[in-house]
C-alpha cells in the first residue's frame, strides 16, 4: 500500500482526530514528540500501529530481514549486583554459578574457526575481581584466533565497574579496550532510564545518566553501539516513551546507535516473578511504537530467543526488520528466566526459512549492517 493509499484509509476510518492527525503527521515524515508517542502507546489501535511501523520499516528497507551469523560468550554470571529483574546473576557459593577462565573461553572460540561466523557477542555478569585488562586480554587472545571476528563486547554497566576497577577515566578505559580489539558495544543495561523505576528494581547499578555517557563517548571514539529497553514490568507507557525519547536525543548528537532492541522482561526465577509477563499484543506494540517513535535509528531488532519463533514473525509487520543471529546454543541469559527456544540454536538455513515464511527477504549481514549475503 502506497503512502496515498495509506493516507486514505487512515482518513476515512481513524475516528479519533488527535490520533487521525498524529497518523498522517507520521506519513508525512514528520517526526512526533513525547506527548504524541504517548497518546500512540494509550489510544492508537494496534492495527493502526502496525500500518504506520510497517510503512516506516518498508520504506527503510523494503522486505529485507537481516541476521547474522553469531555467537554469545558468556565469561561468568557471579555478580556484584542483585537486580529483581533478573534470573542470571549468582554468587560465588551458588551451585549453578560459572566463571570461565581465558584459556576456556579461548577454547569455545577454536571451536568457530571453520564456521563462518562473523561476530562474537560478550556478556556477563559484573565479575568483582576483575577489570578492563582482564578482559582485553580475553579479547585480545579470542582475536588471535579468530582474527578477522568482530568483537561486540560489554554492556555499560560492565564497562563501568572494570574501567572504575582499572582506576582510569570513561574516556581512557574505551580507548584502551579499543586498543585491546573491542569493536562494539551492545546496548544491555539500559533497563528503564526513570530513575524512580530504577531505585525500585536495579538500584546498586550504573544510573541511566551514566549509561547514556558511555555509549556517548563511545560513539565519539568511533565505537558503534546498540540501545536496548526492558519493558513489561513495573514502568508505565510514560516510562518508554521518556525512555525512547533520550535515546533519540542521544542519537541525534552522534549517530552512533546500530539498532534498537526491546527486550522483554521474563517472570521466571527473579524478585518479580509476581508480575505477569507482557502479551503478544503488548509486544507487537512496543515494535510498532518504537519504529514509529526512533526515527533515527536505522534498525529495530526482534531478539528471537527472547520472543520466540512465533512472535518474531510476526513482528517483522510491526515495524521489526532484524531478527540477530544464529547463536547457536551460547547464552544463558534468557534460558535461565524460563524460556525454551530450541536451547537457544538456529543455523543459517532455519533463520532463512523463518524469514522467508513471513513473506520476507532474508538478508545476511555483518554486525555494522554491512550485507553479507542476500536470499
């Protein structure tokens, strides 16, 4: 459906005027503010939503569905801190915790060296032994066995802890884990960025305001980064869109956000299991209003491990047009919260057929967005 044709429909059957008015403010390509983003998340169908997101993400990038070719290293899930959200981090005393030595990790990268994969993504728990040498020492003997992977490594609140346990500055830390080979940076951490939010689930964890000076200073040193939010716990719809709204301001200063991923929040083994895990519906319009809303930030991924297979289909008519990579086995993080998606594997050919059942065009791609291979 064309734009005029869009224009049209949504003239002759939105019945609300502010939400006629926002619609066609948004085929027209004119960015909305926060209290438009808002009324969307409140009063907007989700037919509606799907329309608009799926108008924004065709004419970005047509059919084309993009993975790549991945997987996940996790060096321990021991951690200094104790977020309610969270399934994954363990002490030291903990039956079920890990800490993987260099040489181990070492060892699951020789594993990779026929296989073609392009990325190694790191994360973990925030380790209190350990600091940024430590870690780029890890990157730097991953590199010498795979020398061509790329290294997406580190959530902001990892790099704060290892930077500040280094004793050096933001600034000097980033640049030294360049140094070390740190190609990019995922986006965990961010969570919910109102600090009222904040107190009540990850309060001993880097603020909001700290996690946007990392990734703004990384991106000033050239280190490309995702952005991510945790939704469907205990924020409201005005808590997102403030949310949205700083990681647009940031990426209006130094374009150095890849793409932006909602990730979902899971109800099993955490301090909040109380709460009742998000719908579909729910999640479908968090796509579609983060589309709508992000519009300077290229990509929206759909994390599939976390969504599932089903709903990650879906997604791609609400705006999603990413679906990351094969992983193949090697994360833990959501596993832990009680979701089973084929333990967490899918190889190249699965995510071509998942893709392309949607009506979509699977494309390979690196993690900079640089094609690969198109199906």
């Amino acid at each position: 459906m064309n734009k005029a044709q869009l224009i049209n429909l949504i003239t002759e059957t939105v019945k609300d005027s502010k939400i006629k008015e926002i619609s066609l403010k948004i085929l027209d390509n004119k960015r909305i503010n926060i209290e438009e983003g808002l009324l969307l998340y409140t009063d907007a169908d989700l037919s509606l939503l799907g329309v608009l997101a799926n108008y924004i993400r065709e004419k970005l990038h047509g059919d084309n569905t993009f993975f790549n070719r991945n997987i996940h290293i996790e060096p321990t899930n021991i951690c200094v801190y104790n977020c309610k959200f969270c399934s994954y981090s363990k002490r030291f005393n903990d039956e079920t915790a890990w800490e993987h030595s260099i040489d181990e990790i070492v060892k699951t990268a020789e594993n990779y060296k026929d296989k073609n994969i392009t990325e190694i993504h790191i994360v973990g728990g925030v380790h209190p032994d350990k600091d940024l040498h430590y870690y780029g020492q890890m990157i730097q003997k991953i590199k010498e066995i795979l020398p061509k992977i790329h290294i997406k490594a580190f959530t902001a609140v990892e790099l704060d802890f290892m930077i500040r346990k280094a004793n050096m500055s933001l600034k000097d830390g980033l640049t030294k884990l360049i140094e070390y080979g740190l190609d990019s940076i995922p986006g965990g951490g961010a969570e919910i960025f109102n600090p009222e939010i904040r107190k009540q689930i990850c309060f001993e964890k880097s603020n909001s305001k700290l996690w946007l000076e990392i990734h703004e200073t990384a991106h000033n040193l050239g280190i490309q980064s995702n952005a991510t939010m945790l939704y469907g716990h205990i924020e409201n719809y005005a808590d997102r869109i403030d949310h949205l709204n700083q990681l647009r301001d940031l990426q209006d200063r130094t374009n150095g956000f890849n793409s932006f991923i909602p990730l979902k929040f899971r109800n099993k083994n955490n301090k909040l299991s109380h709460i009742k895990e998000a719908s579909v519906t729910e999640d479908l319009r968090n796509y579609a209003i983060s589309r709508i809303y992000l519009d300077n930030i290229k990509h929206i991924k759909a994390y599939w491990v976390m969504i599932g297979i089903d709903t990650t289909q879906i997604s791609l008519s609400y705006g999603v047009d990413d679906i990351d990579g094969t992983i193949d086995d090697t994360t833990k993080i959501y596993s832990m919260a009680g979701v089973n998606q084929n333990n967490s594997a899918m190889n190249t050919e699965k995510l071509v057929s998942l893709i392309k059942s949607a009506n979509r065009k699977p494309v390979e791609r690196d993690t900079l967005y640089n094609v690969i291979k198109e199906y």
